[in-house]
C-alpha cells in the first residue's frame, strides 16, 4: 500500500499563514474541470493549494507547457486525502484542520502507521510497537481537536490480517490497536472515522465481517473500500453493499481515484496494483451517491504519487508526473 511521505511540517505552518482563506490551486486551463461543483459543492473536503499535483501543474505551466498543466488540473483542484506522517502527527494534524476549517471545509486525513505495515512491501514501516502507535493515534486525535475531520484508519491492516501476510503473533495486537484507535478518534466531537475495508479483488467479504468487528466497526462511523485500488465503483459498491449487511450495514466509502478504468488484469500480477499501465481518475469526489449506503466518494488515494518502484515509477509516495498525466488523459 503506499504511503505518502508527508510535507516538511514547516512547510504545512507556512502554507497555513500564507492562505488563511484555503485559496484554490491556479485556474484550469479553457474545457479543464474547476473545483466549484466538486470541491465546494458536493464534497465538503479542503482542497489542498500546495498539493503535489499544484505543483506539479504549476511547473507545467510555468514552462509553457499549458495543456500538460490542464490535465493535472483534473486532480489539483479536487479533495484529495491528507496522509498524516510519522514524526510530528499533532503538529501536521493541527495545521491540515486549522487550513480546513478557515477554508470552511473539514479535512480529509488518513491514518496509516500500523505497526508491521504493508506486509514488508514497498510501503513497509509504521510504529515501532503498539505503544507507539496508541500515542500517534492519540496525537493526531489531539491535532485535530474540535475542528472537522474524516478519518479513513489504517489501509490493508485488516485485509492483511485476513489473506494470511500478517504474522500471527501480530494479529491479536493489531485488532486490539485497531479498536483503541477507533475510540480514541470518536472521543473527538467532529471526527468520522471509516476503518479500511479492502477491495472487491481481494477476499470475500463473509471472511471480512469478524475481523472488522474485533477491530471497532461497531463504534466506527463505517467503513472504506478500494483505498488505492482500481475496481469500478460498480464492483466496490456491490462489495460494499455485501458487508454492509454483515456489520449493523455500516455506511461506507469507495475510493474513486484511479479506477475510472477498471483493474489492469493482464500479464505479471503485481501490475495490477503497482502503477499499472492504462488506468484513469475515476469518478470526482462527491456526497451525491444516489445510494444512502455509499456515503461519499472519495479520493484517497492521492491521483500521481507513486505505488512503489514498479512500473518505472519512483518510491512509495513520491510524484510520478509520466502517471499522473496518463491518469488525468485517460480519464472520462
């Protein structure tokens, strides 16, 4: 699963004091979508002006390259989820909900540092043990405060425990700091939390209702499905759906970012998760489901960072400008 490296927090606190009002990323070019139906209106999430991708536009178009800049305008001005990072997650938190809050919007965060994370592959880390992990959760809960936050906990780390890669001397720890983190995200009093659900490729979602249920569904606000992944909406809510009926049917969350195309299926498989080739931005996010099962959909996956070192693409996190620009062209 890849992680994203998180901005310098320097940089967050000065982006915070030089846009007090959440200015929006530059202007799309003529025929790009803007942020006014998408990111204002249906999805009440900020939208963040120094985003990889409004940097990376900005480039373009700084060296004349306008209709490059316009495609990654696709993603700039959209809601896109804010991976906290491991080093001053009070801090980090603080500065992405103060920004949020000014801008009148609530921010869209991601919780991933999971001790053991990511099976030991390109996105391998997280806390050191679980008593680092309780005091990261409870700093970024403290980070956030009372201002408004959707939290989507923990990508794979259930899933992972399911399909068998989690050691098992692990497995009873990770259900237990999945809970306690649940809890410690709803003491704060405009926080919803979504624990990750996995995808519609991975398992059957029968094997996927007790182990959410250790880890805290029944105190979370629901759950999320396809975070980084490439299943159509169609699939992952028919997925969702499915568990939904297993859980107290939980609302849940599908991520749309890169699954305007469906999954890549051919050839080596792990093509089919790490910068596979020919995919597209999938649906822009927005509360306007059509179906009071599926809360909102959501990029979580942030559109143009990098799975890992596959694909040609570079680390876990990292801009992958040739990707981004493939995602955004593609797109419908």
């Amino acid at each position: 699963m890849p992680a994203r490296p998180p901005a310098p927090l320097t940089a967050l606190l000065a982006l915070l004091a030089a846009t007090a009002c959440a200015a929006p990323a530059p202007a799309p070019e003529p025929g790009a979508p803007g942020p006014s139906a998408t990111a204002v209106g249906e999805a009440p999430y900020w939208v963040n002006p120094d985003s990889g991708a409004a940097r990376a536009a900005a480039a373009h178009r700084a060296a004349g390259r306008t209709a490059e800049a316009a495609l990654l305008d696709r993603i700039a001005s959209r809601p896109v989820a804010e991976w906290i990072g491991p080093d001053r997650p009070e801090a980090e938190a603080r500065a992405l909900t103060e920004a949020a809050t000014k801008a009148g919007r609530a921010a869209l965060l991601v919780l991933y540092a999971i001790p053991h994370r990511d099976c030991g592959q390109h996105s391998a880390g997280g806390a050191r043990d679980g008593t680092a992990y309780r005091a990261w959760v409870d700093a970024v809960a403290r980070g956030i405060g009372g201002r408004r936050a959707t939290v989507i906990l923990e990508p794979d780390a259930v899933m992972h425990v399911v399909v068998g890669c989690t050691a098992a001397q692990h497995r009873a720890e990770r259900y237990a700091l999945l809970k306690a983190a649940v809890d410690r995200l709803k003491r704060q009093p405009q926080v919803t939390v979504h624990l990750d659900a996995g995808n519609a490729g991975w398992a059957a979602p029968e094997r996927l209702a007790a182990p959410l249920r250790q880890a805290g569904i029944a105190a979370a606000d629901g759950f999320a499905v396809n975070v980084s992944n490439f299943r159509t909406t169609r699939e992952s809510v028919a997925y969702g759906r499915r568990l939904s009926a297993l859980v107290g049917d939980k609302p849940f969350v599908v991520d749309t970012s890169r699954n305007g195309n469906g999954p890549h299926l051919a050839g080596d498989p792990a093509e089919s998760w790490c910068n596979p080739p020919g995919r597209a931005l999938g649906t822009p996010p927005t509360l306007r489901t059509g179906d009071p099962l599926v809360r909102a959909h959501l990029w979580i996956k942030r559109p143009g960072e990098s799975d890992g070192e596959c694909g040609g693409g570079p680390k876990a996190g990292e801009w992958f400008d040739a990707y981004a620009l493939e995602l955004a062209r593609n797109a419908r």
